[in-house]
C-alpha cells in the first residue's frame, strides 16, 4: 500500500504504550512501500530529532507530531471535578509554523498544565493551531468517549469545535479498528 501513511504511531518514548524502537521505524516504512511516517508519542517530542533523522537517512518522509493530553477545563485546574482528567487529541505538524506551535503547546502541557499527565487546554488549541493538522485520536479521544457514553450530539459538537478550531481542511475524524469490542461499538458513530 504505498499511498498509506502511519499518522498515529508510538514509539519508545510512549513508556508502556509504544513498542516500536525510533531507529527501526523508517526502514519497516520503507520496506512496506510508504513513502512516510509519524511519530505521535504520547504528551512529549523526546524522540522527535532521533526520528527526523532516521527518517532522512532512510528516503522517508518524517511527519513529527504528539498524541497530546486536553484538560477537560483549564489546563490550570488541579481538582478531578471534570470526567477524567485529560483527553487524547493527536496533532501531526504540517509545516515550522505547525513545528513551533506543537513544541509550545506540549512545553505548555509540562509547565503550567502538568497534573498526572502533561496537559493542554482549548485556550492554548486555539491560540497555537496554526500549521498543525489534528486527529480525533483513539478510544480515549474527546469524540469517542462521548460516543462510548451515547451521546452523539456532544461528540457532534466537539468534532465540530475542533474542526473550528484548526480549520476544515486540518481536522480528521480518526477510524480505529484492532478488534476491540469498544472500538466497534463507536465505529458507525465516528463514520456519521
């Protein structure tokens, strides 16, 4: 499939999560026919430069990005008052713009949101959105555990602030499907 692209992948760096070694990442791209790769750690870039270059000297194009914490308020609130404490967003750079404001948003989450996890917040999504691309993320996205819980006006309505927020061209409804019985209950839901 030589038209497919990896746009939410962990690496190392996402500790019990990513299984997938950084130097390893191009070379298996490139012998599956890709032409490109993300790297979407979750709430940190540790491995951002590493990738970037095994990337170069691979052929592969690197897209650099995060899976990304989103308080459920302010990145300021220090109480679990709000459902859980933070949600998945993922973001892919599109461009330096996109490069800079991905590197301010996750320093942001370490220094002024960090409450279990480094977290960001809407204030900081919609100041800082410029050149970045967004994915609704995995099952522990805003859009589908609204759908997990039913309710498909609220999960309407974030996709429609997210895509707001980066623009209709700069925000994708992501399609999970690894056989999970979750995952396959919100499917139609993420489709409509």
């Amino acid at each position: 499939m030589p038209d497919f692209v990896h746009l939410h992948l962990h690496s190392e760096y996402s500790l019990l999560d990513g299984a997938c070694r950084i130097k390893d990442i191009p070379g298996r791209a490139a012998e599956c026919g890709h032409h490109a790769v993300a790297l979407t750690d979750h709430g940190a870039m540790y491995g951002a430069v590493a990738f970037y270059l095994a990337c170069r000297e691979a052929g592969i194009k690197p897209i650099i990005g995060c899976e990304v914490y989103v308080a459920p308020g302010s990145r300021f609130e220090r109480t679990s008052s709000h459902e859980g404490y933070a949600h998945h967003l993922v973001l892919l750079c599109r461009n330096a713009e996109g490069y800079k404001n991905l590197i301010y948003l996750v320093s942001k989450g370490y220094t002024e949101g960090f409450y279990s996890k480094p977290r960001i917040d809407y204030e900081l999504l919609r100041a800082h959105s410029g050149g970045l691309v967004a994915l609704s993320a995995c099952l522990a996205g805003r859009i589908s555990t609204l759908l997990s819980r039913g309710d498909r006006e609220g999960a309407k309505r974030a996709a429609c602030e997210l895509s707001g927020i980066f623009g209709k061209d700069n925000f994708y409804i992501e399609i999970q499907n690894h056989g999970l019985a979750e995952q396959r209950q919100i499917l139609p839901g993420l489709v409509r």
